[in-house]
C-alpha cells in the first residue's frame, strides 16, 4: 500500500506532520482485516499442527480452537468495545458458539480465547457462558502444571514443554485468568496471576538488555537459544499494560511500579533496535532476520496503550507511531497483513527463528487490529 496517499495529519506526540490515514479509512482497514482473518485458509495443509494422537489441529483457519484464535478474538473485542460494530460482535458470538458446543482440551494456548468471553459475559450477563469461565480458571488454578518455584508450565496441545516457561503463557492463560478473576471476585485467581508475571519476570527478562528470552528450562536451567525473539517480546509490551489496566493499582504500589520499570526497560531497547521502516526483525538483535509485522504491530499497541495509561512518558508515542505507519504500509488491498511470521515454538538455536516461515495468520490480522483500534484511542 502507498503510504503517500494519506493526508497529512498532526498527532500531539510528534515534533513534525506525518503522513497519517483518516479516521474513516482506519475504520475501513480494520474492517478489510477483519475480512481477511474469518476467510484465512491452509489450502495446502502446510501449516496444520499435526499430533502424535493422529489429529491435524489447523491454527490457521478460523474454525480451530488455539490460541491463535484467542488472539484474534481479543483483537475483534478491542475494536468492538470502542466501536459497539455489530458486526464485529456477531464474528465473536458465532465463533463462540461453535466452538464451545465442540469443547477441546485444556492448555495454555486455548484458554486464550477466554479474555474475550470474559468481557463478553460482563456486557452480556448470559449466565450459560459461566460454567465455563469457571471451570476453565480453576483448570488454570488448581490442575495445570507448574514448574519448580511455581511457574505455569507452557503445556500445548502437541508438547508437554516439561518444566518450560515461556514469555506467552502471559498473554494466553495469565490474563485471561487475572480477568475472570475480577470478573467472578476471586482475588486467589488475581493473586496467582500477579505472582505468574513476577515469576516469569524472574526467569525471562535480560538484564544486559532489557528484552526478554522466548523461554527457560529447569532441566538444565538454561535460556534455550537466548533469542530475544520478537512476538515473543511483544506478548510481554501488550501483556503488561493490559495487566495493569485490570487490575487498577494505585500508582505507588510496589508490583505496579516493579511492572512499569520492567515495560519501561524493554521499550527503550526498543526503540534502539527499530528498523528504519518502522518494523522490527524477528530476531530483534540481529539485523540479518527478516522483519516481522506482527509483533511490530504488538510493540506499538503496547507502547501507545501505555502512553495513555499514563505508564510511560509521551516521547514514546513517536516509536509506536513509526511502527503503526509501518504495520499499515504492509496491509495488503485484500485486508492481509504481511510479514507474518508462523506460530513459532521453542528454538535450539537462533537459525530455527530465521528460518520460520511467514504466512497470513488469525494473530497477526488480529494485532494490526489491536494496534489501530488502540490508535484510534489515542489519536482521534
């Protein structure tokens, strides 16, 4: 897409005009994307997860039921909850009722989906989606495991990942959790995802650097490959402004203010290692991995999310603006978002993120859509 074509606006956060899109035609990039993430296909079967059991799981069709999906739906939600978009909420509530009336079973991954049917059981009070919300976070609370010291061990439908963390188990059980939690008045569901953000912090965060390590090992304890890897990273800028959003502590409270200096540090490596297109590599340290538009398109949800919560200093809405320029030079005229990188597991070295191939996928529709639903917030 020719970013020339958009007249010019004036943000509040830049020293000099940009070339920006108009408020209409942001409204119809999210409805262009919203198109595209119902209709992805695997028309090859190239990407289906294929288990030991025989089952061929599709993460990238809008039918299956992973995180993936749970992604996307929280997208949709965000932009329905500004927009009250009919539309958007039926994609939702179809989705919901099939899936739920199939079941599927309990991991880190698909409890994603339940952060949207939390908030939509809040606007709804449809008490036939309680039993669920319930039974799932008590899964979470009591029977899911954990690693030494109490982690939430990042189990998947394919891999039991023994004794793993990983920087997406934040943003696929811990907040969906922390969100039922307060929904349903169970502080023990918002202590434990409080204590899950500070374990995970203890265990993924580089302190040379100030990004994160997609995961650790306590057998061997060890950070894998060390790769600062880039949606990795990113479910950590979305995953904690939107934690501290819900839980609503008081700006001197000690976790609040351990979260913020935490976010705070991985912004300003950030903003170092921004490609001058306005993207970031996949592997964000090395500048010999290709450019990846879906965690670009988180960093600068986050990054702007927490610049109107008031957790980071304005100065750094003109990093998130690059990156919102650039996440929308890269929608293409049928509503996809390019440079997507596949659902990407635990790496042995740094060749194996280099390697994962790219290709349109519910997430990544689903962040270009977080990310401009949050630029509308706080731009327009």
């Amino acid at each position: 897409m020719d970013q020339e074509i958009w007249p010019v606006r004036h943000s509040p956060l830049l020293r000099a005009p940009e070339r920006l899109v108009s408020r209409d035609e942001l409204h119809e990039l999210v409805r262009r994307l919203t198109a595209n993430l119902v209709s992805i296909t695997d028309e090859t079967g190239e990407f289906l997860l294929r288990l030991d059991d025989g089952r061929a799981i599709d993460t990238k069709g809008w039918a299956g039921w992973d995180w993936t999906h749970g992604i996307g739906l929280y997208g949709m939600w965000q932009y329905y909850d500004q927009t009250g978009d009919p539309a958007m909420r039926d994609v939702i509530d179809d989705w919901f009722a099939a899936r739920l009336a199939e079941g599927t079973t309990k991991n880190v991954n698909t409890m994603a989906p339940f952060l949207t049917l939390a908030y939509r059981y809040e606007e709804s009070g449809d008490r036939t989606l309680l039993p669920w919300l319930e039974s799932w976070a008590e899964w979470a609370m009591r029977e899911m495991p954990r690693t030494p010291h109490g982690g939430m061990q990042h189990v998947t439908l394919s891999v039991e990942n023994h004794w793993q963390l990983w920087d997406d188990t934040l943003m696929m059980t811990v907040l969906p959790l922390t969100k039922i939690g307060l929904l349903l008045g169970r502080r023990d569901y918002v202590d434990e995802a409080t204590f899950q953000f500070l374990t995970h912090v203890a265990h993924l965060f580089d302190r040379e650097t100030g990004l994160w390590f997609h995961g650790w090992t306590f057998e061997g304890r060890h950070s894998f490959a060390r790769a600062r890897w880039a949606r990795g990273n990113s479910w950590l800028t979305m995953a904690i402004p939107d934690f501290l959003d819900l839980v609503d502590l008081p700006t001197g409270d000690p976790v609040r203010r351990f979260l913020v200096e935490v976010l705070a540090a991985q912004v300003a490596a950030l903003a170092e290692l921004q490609d001058e297109s306005g993207l970031w590599h996949t592997l964000l340290d090395d500048p010999g991995s290709y450019l990846e538009a879906s965690a670009s398109a988180g960093f600068a949800y986050g990054i702007l999310k927490a610049v109107r919560k008031g957790y980071l200093p304005r100065e750094h809405g003109a990093v998130a603006e690059r990156a919102v320029r650039a996440v929308i030079g890269n929608v293409s005229a049928d509503g996809e978002l390019q440079q997507v990188s596949f659902g990407t597991g635990m790496g042995p070295d740094l060749d194996f993120y280099r390697t994962i191939p790219r290709t349109s996928m519910p997430y990544g529709q689903a962040m270009a859509i977080l990310c401009l639903a949050e630029y509308l917030r706080t731009y327009y």
